[in-house]
C-alpha cells in the first residue's frame, strides 16, 4: 500500500504529493499514472512496454514506480516538506540519508 509525502520544491515553494510503497494506482491504470503525473516520456515508455510485454511490465512496475517516481522529483530538487514521522518512514522506503 502506497503512503503519502509531500515533497516541495524549494525554488518555487511548490508542494506536491509523492508516494512511497507499492502502487495500487499503477497496477490498475499503468502508463496512465506518469500521464497524469505530468510525465510524458515516461509514460510513452511505459505504453510501449506495457504492449510488448502484454501486460506483465505493468504488473511487475507497480512494485517499482512509486520510488522510481520519488527518485526522479528529488533530483529535480524537490525535499521531503511532511510531519517528521512520515518523513523518516519515506527516507527508509526510499534508501535516503538523513
């Protein structure tokens, strides 16, 4: 089960959701999470690798794409911004140090 964390950009104090853990959301609408989530290319891969491997990417990815998702946002530069608790929790799931 996926849980939340906001995670802000620190540049345009910009505050978004990010998720760590396995993603229900991905299991059932595959490419259209990064989609919406503004990712384009990633999502066209994902299309794609979902057609050729008739749907088993789409399976094995929902285990994946919640930190491969976080990964890519604190890279951009975006820090975790939640209660303490819950920030620990997503520096654990997600291989952060402190």
């Amino acid at each position: 089960m996926a849980t939340r964390v906001l995670i802000q950009d620190p540049k345009t104090n910009l505050v978004k959701n990010g998720y760590f853990g396995f993603s229900w959301t991905y299991l059932f609408f595959g490419w259209w999470v990064p989609l919406i989530r503004g990712e384009l290319g990633v999502a066209a891969l994902h299309l794609l690798f979902t057609a050729v491997t008739f749907g088993l990417w789409q399976f094995i990815v929902a285990f994946l794409y919640n930190k491969q998702y976080m990964t890519r946002m604190l890279e951009k530069g975006y820090v975790l911004n939640d209660n303490p608790a819950v920030m620990e929790q997503a520096r654990l799931k997600l291989g952060i140090a402190a």
